[in-house]
C-alpha cells in the first residue's frame, strides 16, 4: 500500500509511537539556580518524522504541541500565527510554560491564549530581563483559564545581582496582580526561590477558588514557638491543603503547623511535603 492510501488513523498511530509521552513533571520543573529549562527535548529531536510527506505535517504537527515553551517573543509571534491558522495545533495545547523575554507583545499572546482554549496549566517566569514585561500576559489574561499556576521566583537576597530590585518588586507587583484576576486556579505552585511575602499572601487571599498551594519550607526559627509563615498558611480560609517542598526544617514546620490548628481558628488546613506525594 502507498503512503497516500494510508488511513489518517494509522498514520496518526505511528507518529504517536514514534514521538516520546508528554512529561508534565519534566515539562513544569522549576530551575536550579539560575539554569533555565533545556530548549531541546526527545519530542522536538522527532519532529523530522513530519517530513514525510505534507500530509504527515498536516496530521502530526498538533501532536508535538501539548505543551508550548515560549522564551523570546519572536517564537511567541510565530506559535501565535499557527495556532491562529491551525485550530487543531490550538486546541491540543494543555501546557503553557512563559519564560523571561516571551511577554513583551501583548497582541501576539492574546492571541495565541484566544486560539488555545484547552490550557489548564500555566507556568510563568517571575524573574524578568531588563527589557521584558508583562504587557503581554495582561493582554492575555482574559483569555487563559488555568487551573494550576506555577511562579517561579528567584530569592529576594539575589535580585540586585540580576538588576534594580526595584524594577523586580514592581514586575513581581503586576504578577501577582494577574494572578488574582485568575478565578478557575486551584492549585498554585511556587519555586523554592519564593519567600512569599505579604504581596502574595494577599493575592492567594483574594482566589476564592483555590484549594491548594505549593510553597518552599519557611526559615527555621527555633527560637519562636510559631512561624508566621506557617500559621498563615495553616489557618488560612482561601484554600484547604498546604504542601511544602524541601526536605529541611520538617520537624519544625510540622510542630508549627499543628500548633497554629489549635490557636483561636475554627479553619485548619491539611499539611503535606511535596516528596510523598504520588
């Protein structure tokens, strides 16, 4: 049989066998230290199975799509006019992952976001270059209705390494800003660079849809018998389960955390570690 008479099913099936599963776990990693995510991947090295034939491309292409890395807004362009051309590529992304130097053209990211209805997870970078901007992402906002977020922060302590720690505050500001306009969010995820200050705690505040939150472990005060940190989070009403991830200070935060359930609240939220999760 010719490759033309091949059914569009069989021919899916091959491609679909040939190309390495989505990783979710792998796609949503936060970075260690200042090393960003690899541009390449398994899935992208098998795109030259898509040369085939046109009709190849034409069948294959949305399955490479799951989920969308943008790092420079010239990709965000690019992805933008495909999705807007190919509404099969639009609808197979679930995975939006927004790097530093992807949100500076707030047209081009509306209307990928109007094109890609199926996303449900949003990763977004909140250590921005210089000359990059959220413009893009407020444009989009109303577009995206993600049920998981994950923010990825480095530590207040290295801002001035990497610019004015002004500009950071105020990016970080309008961030947490777009994150409130968010409704559909139940879980949020944040690196372990985040020290969550009172910015964020009043903007997870605010999501009356969230359930739960991803934080990093607290500093170890010992010498007081209750973190701050931790009994906002254990009383809090905005969500029902707290997960910390980072294998130090357990003890403590645990201590705390049941502590903070007995002081004057008739609200106390479930803990867990982000390594015994499934």
């Amino acid at each position: 049989m010719s490759e033309a008479k091949l059914p569009e099913e069989l021919i899916r099936e091959i491609i679909r066998l040939c190309i390495p599963p989505f990783c979710p776990k792998a796609f949503l990693k936060f970075p260690v230290g200042r090393t960003s995510q690899q541009r390449s991947s398994e899935r992208a090295e098998m795109a030259g199975i898509l040369l085939v034939s046109r009709r190849w491309l034409r069948i294959g292409t949305p399955m490479f799509y799951k989920g969308v890395v943008l790092w420079t807004s010239r990709q965000t362009s690019a992805v933008a006019r495909l999705v807007a051309t190919d509404p099969a590529v639009g609808r197979m992304i679930q995975y939006l992952r927004l790097e530093s130097g992807s949100m500076t053209r707030p047209r081009d990211l509306a209307k990928l976001a109007e094109n890609a209805p199926s996303i449900r997870t949003v990763y977004v970078e909140g250590d921005l270059c210089q000359d990059d901007s959220y413009d893009g992402l407020l444009r989009a906002v109303r577009y995206l209705r993600p049920t998981k977020l994950y923010i990825a922060v480095c530590p207040e302590v290295a801002w001035s390494a990497y610019g004015p720690t002004t500009r950071r505050r105020e990016n970080l500001a309008v961030l947490s800003g777009i994150v409130g306009m968010w409704t559909s969010v139940t879980e949020i995820h944040f690196s372990d660079g985040e020290a969550l200050g009172h910015m964020w705690q009043h903007c997870l505040h605010t999501l009356t849809s969230l359930r739960e939150v991803h934080i990093p472990t607290p500093p170890d005060r010992s010498n007081s018998p209750l973190s701050p940190t931790v009994v906002t989070y254990a009383q809090s009403p905005a969500f029902k389960r707290v997960v910390f991830h980072g294998t130090e200070k357990r003890d403590y935060v645990t201590r705390c955390f049941e502590k903070a359930k007995g002081h004057g609240t008739e609200h106390a939220n479930t803990l867990a570690w982000e390594d015994e999760l499934d």
